[in-house]
C-alpha cells in the first residue's frame, strides 16, 4: 500500500496511481484529522471523494505519528495529549476520538488505536504498553460498532447528501439507493471481491467500514502471542503487526513474526505496518503476511533512491551523467520506457520536480511488480526460484 | 509555447504535455548550458533525445537569462561575460558562442544573440544596443551557416551515431539513412507539415535548424522598424521581437508591435518573445502574432494562480476549502475532469508536490485551448465575438 499522506502520494496523480495497478492506499489520520481536518473532509463526502480515489482507502490511527511526529506527547488511560508539529497547538487523541475521525474520512480499513511500543523496551514497559492497546482496542471497537453506520458514504436513505453524485445513474432505481459507491464489507465481512471492486453497480446491502485491531507487545514473543490471542478473542476482521521497524535489528523483526503470525487467523488478511525494503517484502509476504504500507519506495524515490532489477540506484552519481540507458531494462513502466538514466540524474540534479513525480513512478512500480510476482508464485507454487530471484534485487 | 527551462515543464511530464498538445517547447540555452552543459547534452543525442521529447523544440540564445538571472554582466562588442547564478564561475557568451551551443542541443528553432534592451532606455541607448544587436545577428547567422550541418541528429551518412535509434525500423533502407528523425526545415525553408510533424518516416532531405532573428529598439517605433527591415535585409525563416515585456506599460507593447508587426514578413513566423496573460495573446495574435512564450502558465500555477473561464481563482483562498465544485466548469482538462476546487486548495496549502502539477496542467489546457479558440475564429472569420468573450476571461 503506497503512503497517501495527507490525501496524496506526494507527485503521483491519481491515474497513474490506478495504472501502476495500485488497489489500495494509505491516508494518515494525524495529518489529515490536522489539516484540512476531517470533519472537512466528511463535509465533502469522505476521503475517496476528497482525493477522486474510487479504489480503496486505509487509514492508521494517527498513533504512531503523534509518538514520532509531536512533540510534547503524555500519555494517560484516556489517550494521548500532543502538539501539532504544524503549529504547536494542543490535541487530545483517545481510541474514540480517532475512530470518529476515521469514520468521518470513510476508509475503507480502519485501524485501532495503539501505543506503538519504543524500541527497545524493557519487557515490564512492552507489557505495560501490551496491556493499555488492548483496553484502547476494546475502546475503539466499542466507539466503531455504535457509529460505524455514519460514514460519509454509508446512506440508510435514498437522500443524496449535498455534492454526492451516483457514480453510475443507469442503475438508480427510486428509493433504492442504499449506498453510492459501494465500500467496505458487508455483516459478514465479505470483501466484495477478491481485489477491492471498482463496482459502481449500486447495491442495497449495507456496507460498513472494516476495523482491524493491531497487535503490540515489543519484541517479547510471549507478549505478542498474548496481544494475538487476546485481540483475536475480540473477533476483528483483521490483524496487524505493530511495533516493527522501528529501529529494531533485522533478525528481531522476523522472531517476533514468527511468534505472532501463527496466533493470527489465516483466513483474515495478516497486515504488517511500515515495512519494508523490496527483499523485506518478499520475505514477509511469503511468510504469510497479506498487506504491509511503507513510505520507501516513496521517500527513497524523493531522494534519488531508485530500485532497479540490477539493484540499487543512486542516481544522483556522476557516473550517470552521461548513460543514455534506460533506469531499469526489465522494468516495463512508463518511466524506463520513455526516460534515460542520464535525464533522470539531470532532473534530480538541479532540483526539478518531474525527479520526484518520475522517480516515485518507478520505485512505485518496482514494488507493484514484486508483490505481483510473489503472487503469480504462490499460485505456482514456485517460491524458492522467485525468493532466490528477489535476494539479487536488494 | 510553454517554458521547458532545464529540459522539462515543472512538474508535468513529457506524456501529459502531448496529451495537452502541446507542439513545441521552448528549452533555456542559459540553463542547459550551465547544468549538463551543452556538449553533454549533445553526446546524449540532442536535446529531443535527452528529454524524450518528439515534437519542436526552440532555444533563446540565453541573451535574456544573462541579463536577468546573473551577475557582473560586463557587455563588450565580442559579446556578454558573466558570473553563473549557481556558482559565480565567469563566462562569456558570444554570438559564435551560443550558436554553437544551440546547434549542439539541436533544437528546431534558434535564436540569434541579442542584448535585450532595459527598460526605461533613453533613445541614444536603445539605437547603441539596437545597432550591437544588428552586428550581432549578423555574426550568429554567419557562424550558424557555416556550422548549422553539425547538429546531432543531422547526419550526412548511414552511420548512426551513438546511442541514436531509428524511430521506425521498417522504413530504414540500407544505405539511404541521411536522418533519424526529421528535425527543422529543408534548404528551401519549407516547414514540413503545419505543425511540426512526428513524421518518423526516414528522409533523404538534409535539413537544418532555422535561426530566427531578434528585432530591439527599445520604445521607439522608428528605431523599432529599422531594426526589422535591417533584418529582413539578412534573410531570416522568422523573425521574433525582443526587449517587451519588460517593464513596460500596456500601452506601450502594444505601441511597439503596432509600429514593427508591419515591417516583418507576413508569410514568415512573427514571434513575440516571454509574453504573455490569457488576454494578451489573444490580441497579439489577431494583430498577427504566431508564436508567443511565456512562463506565466506555469509559474502562476506553481504560485497558485490559476487561470479559468470565469476569471482568475487563487487557489490558496480559504473560500475554495468546502468548494466540491471542478476548477473550471467549462474546461475539459483532466483535472477539472477529476479533482475538486477543495481537493486542489488543500494540495496547495500543504506545499504538496502533486499542487504543482496539477495547477501547471490546469493552466497550460487553458492556455492552448485559448490559442485553438483563436485558430478557429481565424479561420471562421468570426474574430470580434472570440475577443469580447476572452476579455471577460482576463
């Protein structure tokens, strides 16, 4: 899932987004609950319309940036006091107030409120922190499932609310209209279909947003079985991994997931938060995980930073300066078809902003393209050729 | 013709520019040969094949950059030396000089070497600058004749040269290859097509890039047509106005190309150089104007300006933040098609990369389809409704 920030993949439209193939994006609940603010957005009709992103949508709970973001943060049994890092001013985030705000954005997948455990953390700390997400879970769920029939998108009425427009009016029968861009799952948690449907047909079932709960408990195995087991008890539809990346050798990320996957249902999609490198997400996914978000491909992109099947490309280096060479030659996207490595390095030379819009394009399609192929080889069945492929790649 | 500064539009790429179509860019001699430098440019193929761009280009001569961005300009009769605005290294441009640079980055169109006159200019300094710029339009057109046969992509054998493809294979006969892709203009002055052909078909034709001349003079009418018929004397495709645009009143630009619009040959491209509003290129060209650059679209869409059916929008007003309405209801671009006015203000109050580029293909869709409005009123013959109705556009 590509980090949408503050309702943008920083350079990239959003076609190019939908033609990268790109199903799902991530939205910060921190940034946008702070600007424009998200009772605004719910004014406009959620997120998906804010953005013009009809695919779907994912929002964090804002807690993890108000720990690596604000300054001036104190925690209590309520939730957590902070400063905007944008103007100082004072907020208070509880696992109700970050719901509502969640709801208000309308994602599709919404996320309970945490408190990502520091690294490193004593075990007497990590289970303390252990204990107070999961009173903050109990809390969010609770808050969700009283008010998760008001998202901007999801009408008991045939009232269309002020701006919203069918997608499709061929299919408007009066009084029939439940819903206007179908979202979300229905009561039995169904995904629609298998890759979050562009569906415009409208439907009559009621579709609510989906609330996955996020496993914490540092980098203790026992506490993260624990954190697993007791959140599973809660029944969410699904389970994330929080916690990780946070500073953390490489050898430990991969303990603690192998502690905590097994505790998760396989049938309910497994999320890690925040990872990781292409060869990471290999990794991961063949372990059993189902959704990760990280800002890399992005970050690095704005940094020069571009990953090619030959490996790593620094392109700022000298030695481009003159390569008329595509960036990636087994790479088919819109950048390695058109632009060399020589123009690129020139772009991000001098400052130019098409560096960032290209440079994100294809380190976004570089890790679109691996996730496609790590699933074409489960379906194979073909795993240890493709892993052995991606090591080169790292 | 929008402003490709460094070799790109800022913030849109090269795709979204043909889609907008756009038929020519200009590229800034001035920064191109600072940073990569214009023999580099030229090792990579050229300036189409550095930025992957198909269609025309033109160059400036970098007279006017040297006089507006640099420092410790000193003006001589061998030309202009100066301090680079990256990193003081001095310089100096002459017409031999900046010919040879613009026949490097093979450009379709180049401009002689011309001192741009300040404004206010008394009379006996705009004839003194006048009169240099002569000698030194007559000095770049003797160094462009003797070396126009260099340019990168102008081949006089079969061989090709590094790094250059044949656009179409299929065409390519053994032997017969004087040219990749048809640039500029044959012996005879004979544009290809009307507009600037992506004719990719291989031709036996040794063509060139065409040299414009620059008509100076200040303020002054006479000294303003004088310039021109002394141009005209030496024979140029096309023929540009410098020196406006630079200070002056209205009233007074449009003085000056009433009094030299007339001296210039109708049957050849008349250019007026960095001009200008929405408003003002509709009368300048049906007072006979052909071609016009300016980096206004651009530059008040990086600044939040945008230019619209219904009058000026500055994007960043708070009046917009609620505003679900499209940019423009009567603009087919894509991102009036898909984004809100709210969308659009919140980009740009968060300095998103994404505000950039939207706003700048906003403003270059209405800028074209002003011109393609003016093309076909020319040739309905229905000029005086067109006007009225671009004047409440302003």
């Amino acid at each position: 899932m590509p980090c949408g920030t503050l309702g943008s993949v920083k350079g990239v439209p959003q076609d190019i987004l939908e033609e990268l193939g790109v199903e799902i994006l991530l939205g910060n609940t921190y940034h946008l609950y702070l600007r424009p603010g998200a009772a605004q957005v719910r004014q406009l009709g959620g997120l998906h319309k804010f953005m013009a992103w009809e695919r779907a949508l994912l929002t964090d709970s804002g807690g993890f940036q108000v720990f690596s973001l604000s300054q001036l943060r104190k925690v209590s049994e309520a939730g957590v006091e902070f400063r905007s890092h944008l103007d100082g001013s004072t907020h208070l985030f509880t696992p109700e107030s970050t719901m509502e705000a969640q709801i208000s954005l309308g994602a599709d997948i919404v996320m309970a409120f945490d408190e990502c455990t520091e690294y490193p953390a004593e075990r007497g700390r990590a289970q303390q922190s252990m204990e107070l997400t999961l009173r903050w879970a109990e809390r969010s769920k609770k808050y969700f499932e009283a008010h998760k029939h008001e998202a901007p998108w999801a009408l008991e009425s045939a009232e269309l609310p002020q701006g919203l427009k069918p997608t499709s009016l061929a299919n408007v029968s009066e009084g029939a209209v439940n819903q206007i861009v179908p979202r979300g799952f229905s009561e039995n948690r169904e995904p629609r279909t298998e890759n979050f449907p562009r569906n415009s047909k409208l439907e009559t079932r009621n579709c609510t947003q989906a609330l996955f709960g996020i496993v914490q408990g540092g980098m203790f195995p026992d506490l993260r079985r624990e954190s697993a087991e007791r959140l599973v008890a809660m029944d969410f539809p699904g389970y994330a991994i929080g916690g990780l990346s946070v500073g953390e050798p490489r050898a430990l990320t991969e303990e603690v997931l192998h502690a905590t996957l097994p505790a998760l249902p396989k049938e309910r999609p497994r999320y890690v938060m925040g990872v990781g490198t292409p060869e990471e997400i290999v990794r991961y996914a063949l372990m059993g995980v189902d959704m990760m978000d990280c800002v890399l491909p992005t970050r690095a992109a704005r940094h020069g930073l571009l990953y090619t099947s030959e490996g790593k490309v620094n392109i700022k280096n000298a030695r481009y300066a003159q390569d008329p060479s595509p960036l990636d030659p087994n790479c088919g996207c819109r950048v390695c078809a058109r632009y060399s490595r020589a123009y690129l390095r020139h772009l991000y030379a001098n400052g130019e902003v098409l560096a960032m819009t290209l440079n994100s394009i294809h380190n976004l399609a570089f890790y679109l393209d691996t996730m496609r192929r790590v699933r074409h080889s489960i379906r194979l069945g073909d795993i240890s050729a493709l892993y052995s492929a991606i090591q080169s790649r790292a």
